[in-house]
C-alpha cells in the first residue's frame, strides 16, 4: 500500500485537505480500496461507522452512525425558534403557504423530533442555545393550555411532552456547564413563568399527566443542602422582583396574583419547610409580602 504521510506541511499532524489529495493522486483505484479497506478493517467501531455512511448512506450502520453524530446547538435553536413563530402567527391552522398541508396535519411528529435534538443537544458542551431552545419548547407548551395554535383538542398531550421531564433535562444542563449560580438564575425566572398546578395539559389526564411532576419537585431534586435552598430562595425572590419590574411575564401570558401563588403554592411550601430555622429565614417574611404574590389582581 502506498504511503499516504510523508514529508509535506502538516497541522495539528494532520495533512491539510488539498496536501491529502495530491497523495491520493498518486494512488490507481486498487491502491485506494487497499488503503480503504485496511482502515475499515483495522478501524475502530466509529471509524468503520464512519466509513460505512461515506460508501453507503443508506445502511443501518450509515443511519446509526448519523445519529450518534454531535447535534448542531444553534440549528436545532433557529429550527425550533421559526417552528414556535409559525405556530404562533397560525400557520399550522389556515392556509399559510409557509406550512404544507401534510405539514399542518403532521405538527405533533415536528415538536417531538424537535424536543428529542434540543435533548440531544443538552448533552453537550454548548448548552446556551440548547437551553434556549427547550424554553421556547417549553413556552410553547404553556401557551397551548389556552391557546389554539394546532388542530388538537390538547396539543401538549398528542405531542407527548412532559413539561418537567424537559424543564429537568434544560436544568441539569446548565448546572453541569455552567455553575450553580447560573442554574439558580435560569432556572427560579422558568419557575416564577412555568409551573402549573395542574399540570400542562388542558384535561389533566392521559399519558402525559401520568408522567409529569411539579417543577417545584424537579426544583427541590436539584438542591442538595441547606445553603443550596438559600441561594435559589434570593434568586427566587430576584425573579419574583422582575416580573413586578416587568408588569407581566414575559411570554405575554397574563396571570393574576392570586392565580401566580396558586401555582408557586407547593413551592413556597417547600421554601417554608427548608428555611424555617437558619439564616435564610428573612427570606420567608420577604416571599409572604411580596408584591408579585400578594392580592388577588
């Protein structure tokens, strides 16, 4: 077999695209299957799978090989980013030629293959994007409660989407790539915005409700110790300030007070039960009077 390294510029000891070519010039059809098939043969497994998506696309090992393949944080971002505007200026109800009609009937498949690669995305190292994108899936969830963007009697329950199974994952994400103090952040402005106390479906029951959980439990899972619960009680009690600061939440969705600490109830239960004795204490009397909780506007 001829040699394919030699004496040419390489970077990183690699040979730069068109460095590699010249040496495959130089091979006849028989040398390059040679060489092709040493590297298959001799290959690890994702050097083979790799091989075998290059020759033949269409093979299960070319399939699985694609799907084990990093997912591209910022595209599934814009992909579920143009999917929750379309859905949003009714594109999936009328004629908008923007949304076939195989399309319009088949949106539910769309937000589960949408949810499944924001997923795979979390696992990575760029998760910012990823974040993003499950909480455009995740707002669009809430909104569907009350609101018909789809042709379904309960679209979060025909899309199989457990709200906090995604919350969960988005959460989990942040912390691991990005601190703890970033997690408390991110993750008390989604709670102030997302929990429900009936869940996210419009009936409350079927293959969804039976496996959903408040985002309060998701919450409480995720704070190991007492100083833990102090420090998301201060960024709990910052978000609750925003959403004064703001005059409503920022997704568009009105809810009254009374409405909002009926939500938060189990919540503030939990802040209750945590930081009764110690010194985040204070932050109990402030959560009791505050003005985002407070009333029944």
């Amino acid at each position: 077999m001829v040699a394919l390294v030699a004496s040419s510029p390489v970077v990183g000891n690699r040979l730069s695209r068109d460095d590699f070519y010249d040496r495959l010039s130089a091979l006849d059809e028989a040398a390059m299957k040679k060489a092709l098939w040493t590297l298959y043969w001799r290959g690890s497994a994702p050097v083979r799978e790799r091989i075998m998506a290059a020759i033949d696309p269409a093979s299960a090992t070319a399939q699985a090989a694609r799907a084990n393949a990093p997912v591209d944080a910022d595209r599934v971002k814009a992909e579920v980013r143009e999917f929750a505007a379309l859905a949003r200026q009714g594109a999936y109800l009328a004629g908008d030629r923007r949304v076939s009609p195989k399309e319009r009937t088949r949106w539910r498949f769309t937000f589960q293959r949408l949810a499944k690669t924001t997923t795979q995305a979390l696992s990575g190292r760029d998760v910012e994007p990823a974040a993003s994108a499950m909480a455009t899936l995740i707002d669009l969830a809430c909104e569907l409660r009350s609101v018909d963007y789809f042709r379904s009697d309960d679209p979060v329950e025909a899309a199989r989407f457990v709200v906090s199974d995604a919350a969960a994952v988005a959460w989990a994400a942040v912390r691991r790539e990005q601190g703890y103090p970033a997690f408390c952040e991110r993750a008390a402005g989604q709670l102030v915005r997302w929990e429900s106390r009936w869940g996210w479906t419009r009936r409350g029951h079927g293959w969804v409700s039976e496996r959903e959980t408040s985002l309060a439990q998701v919450v409480a899972g995720m704070l190991p110790a007492a100083d833990a619960w102090g420090q998301f009680a201060d960024a709990y009690l910052r978000a609750l300030d925003s959403v004064v600061d703001q005059r409503g939440p920022a997704d568009g969705h009105r809810r009254s007070r009374k409405e909002r600490r009926e939500d938060l109830a189990e919540w503030h239960a939990l802040l209750r039960e945590r930081l009764s004795h110690g010194e985040y204490q204070d932050r109990l009397d402030a959560l009791a009077n505050h003005p985002a909780l407070v009333g029944r506007r």
